[in-house]
C-alpha cells in the first residue's frame, strides 16, 4: 500500500501544478468554462484518489475545494482575484499535506480552517464553528463515491408518471441530484408528447434515458428515485463496469449497442450491415427504429466514449511512470555499450576476418538506435517548469505592487531532464530580477508611454544542438552609468577605462555586484546573478544580455540538449587525446603558422582575410612537443561560441567519436578548459574540452599553463 501511496502524491503533485496553471488562466479570462472544469476535474480527481487511499484530511479538504468550482460551473460564483487567492492557498496547502503526514498541525491548521471559512462564506455554506477536520455535516460528503475505489457505467430509463407534478416533484432536480454522483449524460424523449391541442400543461411526457459512470452503489442511485419508484418507470442497467483492457481502444459499435439494448435482433442488424450506409441512418431509412432510439444509442456510444478517454483509457495515450533512478541507470549502461562498441570496432578494423567486421556494424547501428531513443526518453518538454514561474510572476507583482504579465512561448521544446531539473533556480533568479528591477511601477510607465502592465517573455527554442532559453522584459533597460561607476567602486575596472558595452554588462554577474539603492525582500545584496552563471556554466551552457535604454533587457541562455551522451570530434595533441563537441565545430584547416600574429599580446591568425584569435592546446596545456618527423602542418579546428569565433590548433583530427561523458575527480573538477572525461576504445582516457573556458583563456592577454 506504502507504494501506492507514494505514487498517489506524486500524481497529486502533478494535478496540483495543472489546477494552479488553469486557475491563474480563468483569472486572466474568467468567461472560459473549459478552464473551469478543467480545475472541477482536477480536484475531483484528488478527492477520490485521496479517499481511495485513507488520506481523509485531504478528501475533505478537496472537498470543500471542489464545492466552490461547482459553483464557479454553474455560475453560481463569478471569478475574483480574491477567489483565486484562496484557492492557490488552499492547493498550497494540500501540497504541504501530501509532503507531511497528511493532516495539517498547528498554524497551519488553523490557517486551512480559516481558508475554508471564507471559502463557505464565498459560496453561500452555513456558518460553522466547527474545525475543518471535526465530522460536520459539511465534512461529511454527499457523494458515497468517497468509499469506493471503482467506477461504473449505467444506462438508467427514467419514465415519471403522468401526474408527477401534483406531488410537486420536479424531475429535474432528481437529475442534479444523480449528477452529483459522478460523470452524466442524459437525452430527453419526446416520443409520446400529444398535439398542441391534446397537451395537458399539468402532466408529464417526456421521458429520459441517463448514462451515469459513478463510484457509487448501485443501492445510491436507487435512492435518488425512493420517492417515485412507485409511480414511475425506472430501470438500471450495468454496462461497463471499469476499463474494458483486453480492449482498451476498441468503444462499442453502434449495432452492438442496440442488440444489447434489445431495440433490434442480430439477425436485423445483419442485413443492414450490407449497406454502405451508417448503420443508424440506414434502421431510420428503413423504419426499423425510430430516430429517438438510434439518438440514445448514439448518445450512450458517446458518453462511454469520453469517460474512458478521460480516465486515460484509450491505448494510444498509454504512459508509465518509471523512476528517474532507472532510468539514469539505464542511460548508464547504454553509456557502457557505446564504450564497448568502440572497442568491439577497434578490434575488428584490425583483423581480416570479415564476419567479424559485419558483425560490430550491426553492433554499431543497433547501439546507435538504442543510444537515441534512450536519449529521447530523457527528453522532456520544459513547459511544465517554464508554467511553474506564472505564479511566481502572479505573486510577486503582486508584492511589489507592479502589473506585470507572464507570456511563455516554446513550451513545446525538449531538453535532457537532468538540464531541466537543474535549470529551476537560475531561472527564478532572472524572473524576480526582471519583476523587480526591469519592470517600472505602472504610474512610471503610464507617464513614460508604456502599458501599464509590463511584460516578461520566458521563451525557448532549438538550435542546432542547443537550446536557447531567452528571459525578456519591456523594462527599463540595464543602467550604463550606474554599473559603470559601482564597477569602479568595487574596483572592478579602472577609472579612465574604456569598456565594452557586452563586457560592462557582464560585471553583473560578479560576486556581490548590485546596483540596488535600497535592500528588499526580493533582491540587493548582489546575491544570485554570480551563481546564475556558475550554474549554466557547470551545464556546459553560456549566459548572454543585451540590453537598450528604456527599452528592456534580454538575457539569453545556451544550453546542450543533454549531458550524457554526445557527438564529438576526436582530437590528438602533444601524445593526448581530446574531445570537442561537435556542436561547436564550423570546419577544419591547415595550419602552418604563417599567417600567424600577436596584437596586445594575444595569437591572431588570418582565415581568408579575416582575422581571428587562436590557441594551442600545447601551449594551454603544457604538453610535450611530439611532432610526426617533417610534419611541420597543424589542424586548426575553427568553433564559434556565443560572442566569438576562436581557433584551436592541435597536431591531428581523428573524427567523429560518439562520447560518453564521465565526470573528473575532485582534483581536477576546477581545471579550466576541461569539462569531463571519456573512455576511448583501447581503454585510453580522451579529456572533454570546455568550450567557455576557452573562451576565457583566448581573451586572456597571456595564457598561462592551467597543468
């Protein structure tokens, strides 16, 4: 059961994020029903799930919840942003329950009480002195689908008696009530409705076949009818009795559907199959059912239909839920094999045995198909975390009193699941940056000609074999003047300086760097903006800003799709083995040393007229000199980064080479240039170059040894 549980709150989890992405967007269009009962169907499913598993506090809780969206569905209750306060607090708070022992202690008890209270007070509930988790009438649900733990599907023929009203019944609220017990469906017949002239406006006619998928006994619904069993026709039908999964993606035919109903014979049927015709047009045409029953048929047909396809029963959108545990174990021993296929490959290219050789081929294209669809499994869209910030946007304009409007674009876009994880702080860094210094307060964009709401982009989208992620404001722009003069304070740069606008824009990223006059709960220390950088860094990313004057800023990060597995180009200089990511290479040229300068004592090289800095790897790395006899011609592997094109000089280019990343040791985690490591096919270590390290070292005036 323990297991069951954990899966309950990770689910739960889920459903929470989604009810708090369809809240905040009924605050912004509060006319869409759709989002309406999207949030219903949300906490539907948490009360039932959660009184399925013994989590009562919770059931009651969502609950209450769930009594207010059914009065936001039937318009009942109008949207405010007061509601919409209290009911993010509320979905706060079963987040807390599901983390905890389920049942609020203390202040936070006395906090979910008085959330609840107001909530009643919204929706019209009597007042109550009662706790939330004391048995109150208003605890205790209705709905005995709390104490079940499977659905069922029933076609119910409802039939009042003629003279119903005269009781002072009224039919329709019988079926409000049966709605109350799950999902339903109804269709009114109209079939022994008189003339005009004959009606009795005091007698009922219609009549109404109900499809009902609820939790509940069968016992429950009878009840709804306890009171005009006796001058009513009521008949109940069991036709599906959970998810059918021997076939799951299969719904009953219309033909199958009247057979069972007993509205026609197989053998009726049968004939009417021959036609070319849709089997209900056809029974119409030919006068073998009236169209009222082939419309309750259809009905019926539809109404399974949706349950299952809401329950997640059709086979095409089947999904497991496997452990991220797992599955970086899986990751790992594919990381193993593709180290294996390398040697495997070794070895045969240096024998003659030619079934050896077909063999590691298709070796070699087997592990490639594995290697990427492993990959892709790791690949996870990032618009759930991307929908995770809009209510860090909501509630902290809200705190600085500023309008401001989250826009998210590219949700769609998929990236390595470890990048995602890691990507959650820095991107709250940069969000509450943009909110609170970027965005002026709507008086100050009202007198500049801005809208009064500001605007932040959070966008992504693929490039090559990146990923830019870029966060936007229509803010008031990075000051110049004011870095400039605190850069000079902290002694940053000097004072007759001429700097860049990139390289000034940079400085906020040291440590400790604020240009803040007034220290806030939200930002002014100088604390975040460094460790954004280190984090996209130790991602083998780069940061980027542009930025004009009143007119916003731009921050731009670059990302690898993922840290696994990599496509690389393998490199030899001074008797070692590199790696580069492919992802940087523009092309490979002779180097001879010829066109070669220094200009302010860094290495320039000329490629067909343009000028551009160059390292050596043996000269970075301090490596022996072991030059092939009267090979006097270098490669020179030309990258581009995010602000440069650089050139990297070593003694040989091997080619591409799939690349397993293993991490460095401890010791060697802080060398610059160097990312991580990998296992060639003879066993051999090929070190893993850090593009942005360098970078640094190529705009360094002198390089010194960094082993």
């Amino acid at each position: 059961m323990e297991n069951f549980k954990e899966l309950f709150r990770e689910e739960s989890l889920d459903i929470l994020q989604k009810l708090e992405q369809h809240l905040m967007e009924l605050e912004e269009n509060s006319d869409d029903g759709e989002k309406i009962s999207a949030a219903f169907r949300c906490m539907h499913t948490i009360k039932g799930n959660a009184a399925m598993f013994g989590f009562v506090g919770i059931s009651r809780y969502a609950h209450e919840l769930e009594s207010v969206l059914d009065g936001l569905r039937e318009g009942k209750v109008s949207v405010s942003k007061h509601l919409i306060d209290l009911l993010l607090t509320a979905a706060d708070d079963i987040r807390d329950m599901l983390h905890s022992n389920e049942v609020p202690v203390g202040e936070q008890m006395g906090i979910s009480d008085g959330i609840i209270q107001q909530l009643r007070e919204i929706v019209g509930a009597a007042d109550t002195a009662d706790g939330l988790y004391s048995e109150t009438p208003a605890s205790r649900s209705s709905n005995p689908e709390l104490d079940q733990d499977h659905e069922c599907t029933y076609r119910i023929i409802f039939k009042p008696g003629e003279n119903i009203f005269l009781s002072g019944t009224n039919p329709l609220l019988l079926l409000s009530e049966l709605r109350e017990l799950g999902e339903l469906s109804c269709i009114c017949n109209f079939k022994e409705m008189p003339s005009l002239r004959e009606i009795d406006p005091e007698k009922s006619y219609v009549s109404w076949e109900i499809f009902l998928t609820t939790s509940a006994e069968i016992n429950n619904i009878h009840d709804v009818f306890i009171f005009v069993q006796g001058s009513s026709e009521i008949a109940i039908h069991l036709i599906q009795e959970g998810p059918d999964f021997t076939e799951i993606d299969q719904n009953k035919k219309l033909g199958e559907i009247l057979v069972e109903r007993g509205d026609i014979d197989e053998e009726a049927l049968s004939g009417a199959l021959h036609s070319q015709k849709k089997i209900g047009e056809l029974l119409v045409e030919e006068q073998v059912l009236p169209q009222s029953t082939v419309k309750a048929a259809l009905a019926e047909q539809k109404h399974v239909r949706l349950i299952n396809e809401k329950r997640g029963y059709k086979l095409q959108a089947a999904h497991v839920k496997v452990r991220a545990e797992k599955l970086d174990t899986l990751v790992d021993l594919v990381g193993e094999l593709v180290t294996a296929q390398a040697r495997l490959n070794q070895v045969s290219s240096g024998t003659d045995k030619q079934s050896l050789t077909a063999v590691a081929e298709q070796m070699e294209r087997l592990i490639s198909d594995l290697r990427d669809s492993t990959m892709s499994i790791r690949m996870l869209p990032i618009g759930a975390t991307f929908n995770k910030f809009r209510r860090l946007a909501r509630d902290l304009s809200g705190d600085l009193g500023k309008k401001v409007e989250l826009i998210v674009e590219g949700g769609e876009t998929e990236l390595d699941k470890t990048v995602i994880e890691r990507l959650q702080d820095p991107l709250v860094h940069l969000i509450r940056n943009c909110i609170d210094h970027g965005i002026e307060t709507s008086r100050e964009r009202k007198t500049l000609g801005k809208p009064e709401t500001g605007i932040v982009r959070l966008s992504a989208c693929h490039s090559g074999t990146s990923v830019l992620i870029r966060v936007e404001d229509d803010g008031s722009g990075l000051d110049r003047e004011a870095i400039l003069q605190k850069a000079r304070i902290k002694g940053l740069i000097a004072d007759d300086a001429h700097v860049p606008e990139r390289e000034l824009f940079d400085l906020i990223f040291s440590p400790g760097f604020s240009t803040a006059a007034e220290l806030s709960d939200v930002s002014g220390r100088g604390v975040g903006m460094d460790v954004v950088r280190r984090e996209i860094e130790s991602l083998q990313g780069s940061i980027s800003i542009a930025s004009r004057k009143m007119k916003g800023t731009c921050i731009t990060l670059n990302l690898p799709l993922t840290l696994a597995i990599i496509e690389g180009l393998l490199l030899f200089s001074g008797g070692q083995y590199f790696v580069l990511p492919l992802s940087v290479v523009e092309e490979c040229v002779e180097f001879t040393g010829s066109d070669e300068a220094e200009k302010n004592h860094r290495k320039i090289v000329n490629v067909r007229g343009s000028a551009m800095p160059y390292i050596k790897l043996q000269d970075v790395f301090d490596l022996e000199r072991r030059h092939l006899e009267n090979k006097l011609i270098q490669q020179m592997i030309i990258i581009h980064t995010t602000e440069m094109r650089m050139g990297l000089v070593v003694d040989g280019v091997i080619g591409n080479y799939q690349t397993v990343i293993k991490p460095l040791g401890r010791i060697y985690r802080n060398v610059e240039g160097i990312s991580g490591a990998t296992i060639l096919g003879d066993g051999s270590i090929a070190l893993i170059l850090d593009i942005i390290g360098l970078e640094k070292i190529a705009k360094q005036s002198t390089y010194a040894k960094v082993c």
